[in-house]
C-alpha cells in the first residue's frame, strides 16, 4: 500500500516511519509547524530521518493554530508543567484536535498524490490526557476519511495496541538512533527531563531495557 | 449552544449562518483563503454579513492546499469545466478532503474559544460529486469530533436534508440579501453563470420560486 507518514520527530513517529517501510511503500513524510514551543527542535529531526530513509519530506505551516488555540505546548501559551504525564496538569499541553487536524489535512495530502494510507505513531500510553490519540478516535477519523475521500484513504494505526517501552524495543531492531529524536515540550538547547513528556521519554528507555541516549538539563532522581 | 458558523460567503453558508442566529448563540465566523481560483469573490462577501450581523469574522490561511492539493479549483490546477453539476468532468473540482479539513480546524478553534457546536451548510444536493458533503460523511465527522476533544464538540447541519431551492426560500424568510453572496468558481469579475456551481445557483431561485438578483455574464439559455 501507498502511504504518507505522519512524522513529527518525535519517539513514536519516527519508529512508526522505519516500521512502515518495512510493510509499505512510503511515497512521503509529512511534518506541521503550528508554533509548539519545540517545533524548532523536532522538526529538523524528522527532517534527518526522512533524508536518511530518501524519502520526500514535506513541512506544512498551520501557523492559525498558534495564533487562534489555546495552549501552553504553543509559543502564544504559558509554561510547560513539569512531573508525570497522567497529571491534571498537563491538560494545559493539549492543542485541540491537534491530530484531526493533521490527519484531516493528511488525508487531503494522501488523495491528491495517490496515497492509500496514512500511518500515525499512536500508541497505547496515550489516551489518559489527549482524547484525539484515543484508539476510539482514531477508529472513527479513519471511517471518516473513508467516507469523506474517493479513493477511501485509511488511518494505519500500528503501535495503537503497544506502550512506548515495546515501541523503543521495536525502533532498536530497526536500528534506529535514537539519538537523533526530539521529544521535550521546553524546546530549549538539551531535553529538559522533567516535563511530562521527557518523562514519559526516560521511561519508555527503562521498560525496553535499552541505554537511553538522550543528552537532559536535569538528571534522574 | 454557543456555535462557530463556517462561512465560504456562498449562498448554502450564508443562510446557514442567519439561520444559525435564531436558534444558537453564534460567536464567530470562520473562512478560509485555500487558493481557490473564487477566494478573493467569496471572502469579501463572508465579510459583508458577519459585520452587517456584528459577528467576529475570521479568515485562516491554508496556503499548503494551493501549493501541494490536486483540483481544479485552485489557482494551480486547470480550467473550471462547464455544465451541469452531476456531469463527470465536474469532479475536476473536488478539492481532497476540504470540509474534513475545515471542520476539524474548526473543531479545535471552537474547542479553544469554548463553542461546542460547529454549523456548516451542507445540503441534500452536494451529494453527487463531493464525497465530503454527504451526510455520512458528516455524520462519522461529527462523532470524530466528540470523540477527540474533551468538550464533545458537535457538528451541526440544519440543510443537510433541505435542496438549493428550500435554502434559498428560507433565505428569503429571513431577509438575506443574496447579491451579497458569490458562487461562481471562475472567479472572474461577474459570476460566469454556466459553471457547475453558477448553474445549481439559477436552479436554485427557480426552485424556490424567487427572482435571481444577480448579474452573471452569460445569460441563460
């Protein structure tokens, strides 16, 4: 199958693009800049891994969306909240219908060039805090899709049943370098480490049993 | 309910937005400028009647849909065909997935600016060509956007089982000045009245048995 990846830079993303090379015909990567406050970092990631691979990458500008959302992930919100992603706190870092939006745009992208799929990085350990990582979501922006584009463009969610720790576990057999993976909200020079999502990062490490190889401004506990 | 009104400035969207105003609290409008070859007609008059109802009116730019999307109704595709809108070669003017894309970024505005319902236009005559008009379609959107955000947002569709005539004799109801609305996908001085869009909108006053008020170039057969 024809597919378009969604690749933000990130862990997950960038595992879900080698692992859909390895099943697919992956015509292109897609990134969004929508004014995160770490856009600046991850982006170029995704760019590297896309330029390895040969595959074609294109970078989308929705800058409406740090111009018109509320929150604090954007460079127009507040502070990043530090500590454990299942915390209330971290609410403060969704942007709503962050994934509609690009799967939407993706299945647009994916219907004009010939595309059947689209593959997302959505994993099981997404679902306390971000209701558009859902599996039920997913499911449902896929049958919309479906019934929304000629070609019945598909949402291809492959590590949807699977936790970042058994995501690691699979990029280290396709060799990926994690090293060149940008997850941290702060957006600073070094991954900060205490962010939810560097938290998160440290943790998915320790259950695959794998050195980490990310350089943080904090160390451990 | 409080509810953003997608506004293109066409004949279906306008009434949909007066229509809005009687039973929702509408607290704002959203157009977007996405290259087609009609956007600079269409938005002046989306403009008109959010000021004229006092309405914030927004407009987003979606550039990438000009730069990267196939269709004929953008500047960077082909001509604008001719004839009836049921006819094959009209689905030149299909733009891949537009309104998943439209309402999933209203969907997160909305979100942002705590509306829980988005009102679009879509009527019982788009169904032929525009896979994304169809209330199937509609229908799985609507449950992707409760589904991905937290406050549930709603797709609401008051036409989606009314024709162009019955709109146009609700309109008509409720004072709308439609020589304030543009459909023509020419995009030329006047609306060229025998483009696909031009000629479902004659059909549309005929239907509804009221005097068309606009000027097109062509006149009628």
């Amino acid at each position: 199958m024809k597919v378009i990846v969604l690749l933000s830079g990130g862990l997950d993303s960038v595992t879900a693009l080698y692992h859909a090379r390895e099943n697919h015909d992956v015509i292109g990567t897609l990134s969004f800049d929508y004014g995160s406050k770490h856009n600046h970092c991850e982006l170029p990631m995704a760019a590297y891994h896309s330029k390895k691979l040969d595959i074609p990458h294109i970078v989308l500008p929705l800058t409406f969306i740090n111009d018109y959302f509320q929150s604090n992930l954007l460079k127009s919100g507040g502070e990043i909240p530090e500590g454990h992603y299942a915390a209330e706190n971290m609410k403060q870092t969704v942007v709503p219908f962050r994934n509609g939006i690009m799967l939407s745009i993706a299945g647009g992208f994916a219907e004009s060039h010939g595309a059947e799929g689209i593959v997302i990085g959505a994993h099981a350990g997404d679902h306390f805090i971000y209701a558009d990582c859902r599996e039920i979501f997913l499911a449902v922006m896929s049958a919309a899709l479906r019934e929304g584009t000629d070609t019945k463009v598909e949402i291809l969610r492959p590590f949807v049943e699977m936790d970042k720790g058994a995501i690691v576990r699979r990029g280290a057999e396709l060799g990926i370098d994690y090293s060149q993976t940008w997850s941290c909200y702060k957006g600073e020079e070094l991954q900060c480490g205490v962010c939810g999502t560097c938290v998160e990062r440290r943790e998915a490490f320790q259950l695959a049993g794998i050195p980490d190889p990310t350089e943080y401004t904090e160390a451990e506990d």
